[in-house]
C-alpha cells in the first residue's frame, strides 16, 4: 500500500543528485547529507523504516538525527498535525498550545523553571552561551573538547576532537579566542578556572562527546557542577540529544544533576524544527521582557519568527506525553541493548577485535583492542581513529544490506523497532563485518 501511495518519483538517487548539485551547494541542506557517488532521496518513512526513491528499503538508526524516539509517522503525532494544520500553521502570536507543551517540558526537565522556544538545537546552545555570559559577566566560554553543540560561531573551535581550532572559515579569532577548550578532566579544568577569571559559562554534551562516542568519566556531571558553583559560573547541560531519550528527565534526571540552563531539541518537538532553553529561574528572567537588569529590558534579546511554532508545538504535545510515561524509552533501551550485545556476539565469533557500547537507546562500534569491557579505558583517539579507517566500509555493507545508521559507527534506536528489525540488523552486521574481515580491514 505505502508503495503505491508513494511511487509517483520516477527519478533515481544519482539523477536527483546530479540535478540538486546544480541548485543546491553539494546537493545537500546539511553537509553531511553528502555522499559519493549519490545521496539516497527518501521518499517515506514509517516506525523504524523508510524507503528511497527507487524503492528500496532501510531499518533506520537514523531516526530523524535522534529526533524520531517513538518511530517514523506515529499516528499521534500525525493526528495531531493534521489537527492543528486547519487552524493555521503559524499566528506571530502567543498560542495554548506553546503554554501546554512548556508545561510539559517543565513537569520533565529538572533544570526547567521557566522555558524559551528556539528554532533549533544550534539556536538553543547559543541562546545558552549569551544567557551564561550576560548572567556571570563573564565574556569567555569553557567547553569540553570534542563535544557537539551546534554550528554557530561559538561552538566551532573545540569541536573536531583534539584540533583546539575553528573548523571553518569566516569565524573571527575575537571569537574563537572567547572559547576555551579543555578535556574533560577535572583537574584540568580546576587548573584551567583558576588561572583564567574571565572564564564565566560552562558548557557540556550531557552524554559525552558525541552522543557517547566518548563517554564521560563517571561523576563528571557532579564535578562540573561543584566547579561551576565553587568559580560562580553558568553551568549549561547540553541535553539536545540526551534530553527526554535517557530518561524521561534526561541525562540530569538520572545523574541527580541539575544544571542551570539545558538545551533541548530534536525529540523534543517530536521530530518537527525547532528547540528551547529550559533553565533555573535566576538565569531565564534575564529574557523577561518585563525586567531590566543593568539597565537593560530585556536583558538578554532572543527574537525568532518560528520559536514556539503551533505544529511543532502540537507535535511535541503529542510526542512528550508518551514520553512521560518513559515506557518508550524503555523499549528502545531494550532494542539497543540488544543489539549491543548481538553485535558484540559477532564479533567474538568472528574473532574480530573491538566492541559495541553506548548508553540508553545508542550503539556505538569500535574495532581494535579492547583491554576491558569499558571503552573508557581506550583512548579516545584510538576510537576516534577507528572509525576512520572502518566507518566507509562499514556503512558500504550495512547500507549495501539495507541498514542505515545516523553517523560514522554510531546509531540511534527507537520504541519502532521490532525483533524482526534487530534480527535482520544483526545478519547484515555479520556480513559486513565478514566482508571487511575479508579485504584485511581488520589487519592491514
Ligand atoms: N547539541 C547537540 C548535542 C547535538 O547533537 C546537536 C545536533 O545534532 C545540536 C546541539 C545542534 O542541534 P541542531 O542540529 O538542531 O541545530
């Protein structure tokens, strides 16, 4: 049925790319949609699968960029669409529908206090950082390196793991100079705030970097909030990911860490644009516009067209309410634990070195020696280097195999995906990493 409903695009991937790379810079709206030979042009989705143009099929671990936590198209969340469409799209206005999803948000989110909609997760974490610099009155930004906080000017220095460098042209040194980057260790970045008292905001990816790529020493999350209490400063959690996926209250729900401001987006509009800083009640009345703080009303500016968006606002309604139940989470916890441990499974037989990992409704793979089940005994270039030399390969296979994950060696689960999902993963996983054992991959 969703074949025939779906089947009017005759193009093929490789002729819709050729035409996008003439319209659009490298055919893509997001740098790493780019691929060689061809991108894949989706034309529909459902639960945990979806379809390219030309029919073929994907169990997806992409799910949305980890927005999509109950699956693609759940009926909810479309019914809930096709509600509020009629009543209009967009009003410029304050709606109910923002008052209810904030409430939602706050009930969820220890940090929450107060709430601001963004239009993304870039959007959040840079509201964030202005919040942290007007609030300590402090200019300069410590982060960890390697961590994911968005695409703005702000976040790009420190990003590319181990660069300490802006990973991009056009961004000034004034800027990148108020960026400090530091492992996440805390001795050193004791040392670090010592030494540096213009240092005021303090910014983490609450999963470590990466979505857990590289998982953060166990209690880091309360040591950082020791420093930021101990040298006054904004302590912001970056939960864009981690948030409403780790637990119904995120990764600080679990830790029993609150910080002052968090930022959310993706699962939290159920998988439509858009995001929010949900933050202590100290910090987030500087965007009051009712006060003035130092002389200034509103303290701290935020405009933004969309912020608040009824379908995003209907959609996260409809997505956050199942999530409160943390039943969801549940199964998806399940799903990618299974697979972790299927994986692994796999390679033990095929006497491949390396490892499956990764918190909550993630997986990650690493290949090479593993001197202990934690991956944090390996260093985290080792697993960073890994993923260079195997990750083309391996996404090859699986996607060759009808398998796409969201990056490099790392995918997302959902409450979407069934057994037969997972059974069909785990065979296209043997094979590709077969077929790589096979071309000395593993080796050379
Ligand atoms: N922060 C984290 C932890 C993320 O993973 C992302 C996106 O993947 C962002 C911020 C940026 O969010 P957006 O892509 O909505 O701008």
């Amino acid at each position: 049925m969703m074949d025939d409903q779906f089947a009017r695009n005759t193009d093929d991937n490789a002729a819709l790319t050729a035409r996008a790379r003439t319209v659009m810079p490298g055919g893509v709206a997001h740098e790493a949609r780019y691929a060689e030979p061809h991108a894949k042009y989706i034309s529909h989705a459902a639960g945990a699968r979806k379809w390219d143009v030309e029919g073929k099929e994907y169990i997806d671990y992409a799910m949305g960029s980890a927005s999509l936590l109950l699956g693609h198209a759940h009926p909810d969340i479309v019914a809930a669409l096709v509600e509020q469409a009629p009543k209009g799209t967009f009003f410029a206005d304050c709606h109910p529908l923002e008052l209810e999803w904030a409430g939602l948000i706050s009930d969820l989110i220890p940090s929450a206090d107060q709430v601001r909609f963004t239009g993304s997760g870039t959007e959040s974490t840079m509201l964030a950082m202005r919040l942290g610099r007007a609030r300590s009155g402090r200019p300069r930004i410590l982060r960890i390196d390697g961590h994911y906080h968005g695409w703005h000017d702000h976040v790009l220095k420190g990003m590319t793991p181990g660069a300490n460098a802006v990973v991009s042209l056009g961004v000034p040194d004034a800027i990148a100079d108020l960026v400090q980057v530091a492992p996440p260790d805390v001795e050193v970045i004791e040392r670090t705030l010592a030494s540096d008292a213009d240092i005021g905001t303090l910014i983490v990816e609450a999963s470590g970097a990466n979505y857990g790529v590289v998982p953060l020493p166990d209690g880091f999350l309360a040591e950082a909030r020791r420093l930021a209490d101990a040298h006054g400063l904004v302590l912001i959690f970056d939960e864009v990911i981690t948030g409403f996926r780790w637990s119904p209250g995120g990764r600080q729900a679990i830790d029993g860490v609150t910080p002052d401001l968090t930022t959310l987006a993706k699962i939290l509009t159920g998988g439509l644009p858009g995001g929010a800083v949900a933050g202590k009640r100290e910090v987030m009345r500087y965007l009051d516009p009712g006060e003035t703080i130092d002389a200034m009303t509103p303290a701290v500016t935020h405009k933004g067209t969309f912020n608040g968006n009824p379908l995003a606002a209907a959609s996260g309604v409809a997505c956050l309410k199942h999530l409160a139940t943390g039943e969801p989470q549940a199964r998806a916890d399940v799903v990618a634990e299974t697979l972790r441990e299927g994986m692994r499974e796999v390679l033990g037989r095929l006497g491949v070195e390396g490892t499956a990992y990764g918190d909550s409704s993630t997986f990650h793979l690493y290949f090479g020696p593993c001197p202990s089940a934690d991956i944090r005994d390996i260093p985290a270039a080792d697993v960073r280097a890994s993923a260079k030399t195997a990750s083309a390969a391996l996404n090859r296979g699986l996607g060759e195999r009808g398998i796409d994950l969201m990056s490099r060696m790392s995918g997302v689960t959902s409450a979407a995906h069934t057994d037969d999902d997972l059974a069909r993963t785990l065979d296209a996983f043997e094979a590709t990493v077969r077929e790589m054992a096979d071309t000395g991959i593993f080796t050379g």
